[in-house]
C-alpha cells in the first residue's frame, strides 16, 4: 500500500489530495487564508486524521499552486500548468486542451497524450478574464456565488454587455439592473462576456479537440453552457473542478514514490 499527497495552494482555496495506488483515498479543500503555511499543514493533518493515517504514512508529497513554495513538507513542487495537465489527462484521456478559469487568472492549455504540457498561455490581469468578474457580479446582484451559475440557466431574455471589464460590469450591470432587467438575465449575460474571453485565449492558444474546462469557474454550469454554444464543441468538466491540480500534484508524487 503506497500513500501520496498532492497539495495545490492557490490564492483563494487550498485543495488537498491523498491517493493510494492511483485511487482517491480523501480529500479536503479549505480557505488559503493569509497563512499559506499554517494551511497546508491543517489540509495534511485534516486528511490524515480522516483517513486514519500517521504524519509519516505518505511515502511523497508534491505540492503546486500561487503558494507552493510555504509548502514546508513538500518533495517536490510543480507548476499549477503541470499539475492540470495531470490531472485532466487522469480524468479524460482524450482531451488535449484545457482552459482552467481560477479566481486571478484564466490559463488555456495544450497537452499530449501523455498529459504533458505542449503549450500554454495566461489571460491579462483584468478579472474580466477570470474567475473574480464571478465574484463581483454576486456581490452587485445580492447572490451567493455558489448559485449563480444554476440561477443563470433560468434566463428567459438575452441581454447583452458592452464590456468584458469587471469595473466597468459592476457599473453596468447596476445600470441594467435599475432598467427593470432580471438577475438571471444579467448574470447569462455576464457568463456569455467570460466564456468569450475565454475562447478567445483558447483560439489564441490554438484550439484543439477535447475540450476540458476547470478550476472554479467550472463550478458554474452557466459558464460551461455558454462557452459550449459559442465555441461549438462539447466541453468537458470534472465531477470536482476545484481538485484537478491537487489532484495531478498527487499523480506526480505517486510516479515519484
């Protein structure tokens, strides 16, 4: 029995992984808080209490993502890029591009058949190309963001924004939203403006079939509805779009042990 770790800390959320033999054994996400540190050792104690495991049990640990480096237990540490292409090739065997919307950026990225990155490339610092426009919109419209991509599928009208950045979103979806336009409109809408950028950057990239979407942005079905209508192509998504870089960082550790 061979027990690893794979840790992804990333700027919102820290995800943890503990695989043996190539099979999910738990896992545990929590909030990064602003002791990048402190939180990787509550993932690794949280896991390893769970599963009744010792400190000592994972034979190796490789840790990914914005905070990898206060990893302070970690083997070996990958980049976040490296990490999904892992573990998306685990999940879909097929995919070959991947486009991971996180909470600062957005990443579109090429992979072999082996899950080896080919090529990658990183959207602007606008959170208009991220995750956080997400953020903004459920903060404007009073709606937790769990639920916004469910209530966007309620949508009875098409409304359209005149632009993909989030402070100018803000301003105009306040605007729509006094012209009488409904939440679930509005937040379509913001999900059609996000899935555009996100194409783009794919297409930019060089788009290339299976599609796979992830991170947290993958969390909204809204957002993979409209990126499935714009780019013509069935998109896939993890059962649990948030553990894809833990998930590969465990993967790596596994192939280290």
């Amino acid at each position: 029995m061979t027990i690893v770790l794979g840790i992804d800390l990333g700027s919102a959320l820290t995800k943890g992984i503990l695989l043996q033999d190539r099979k999910i054994l738990d896992s545990y996400i929590c909030p990064s808080g602003g002791h990048f540190a402190n939180t990787a050792q509550q993932v690794k104690n949280k896991l390893l209490t769970r599963s009744g495991l010792n400190p000592s049990d994972p034979a190796y640990t490789v840790a990914t993502g914005y905070g990898s480096k206060a990893v302070s237990f970690a083997n070996e540490i990958v980049t976040d890029i490296t990490a999904h292409g892992r573990g998306l090739h685990f999940l879909f065997p097929d995919v070959r591009t991947i486009v991971d919307v996180g909470d600062l950026y957005s990443k579109a990225i090429r992979i072999d058949n082996q899950g080896n990155i080919m090529s990658f490339l990183l959207s602007g610092k606008c959170a208009g190309g991220s995750g956080r426009i997400l953020k903004v919109m459920a903060k404007v419209l009073q709606v937790p963001v769990e639920e916004l991509g469910a209530l966007s599928l309620k949508s009875q009208k098409k409304v359209n924004f005149n632009t993909g950045c989030a402070v100018f979103a803000e301003s105009e979806a306040i605007s729509r939203i006094a012209e009488g336009n409904a939440k679930e409109d509005l937040l379509a809408a913001i999900n059609r403006a996000l899935a555009a950028q996100i194409q783009s950057l794919a297409e930019r990239l060089g788009l290339e079939k299976d599609y796979a979407l992830t991170g947290g942005g993958a969390c909204n079905p809204g957002l993979a509805k409209a990126l499935t209508e714009l780019s013509g192509l069935t998109i896939s998504v993890p059962p649990e779009p948030l553990l894809t870089a833990a998930l590969g960082a465990a993967l790596i550790a596994n192939q280290k042990k």
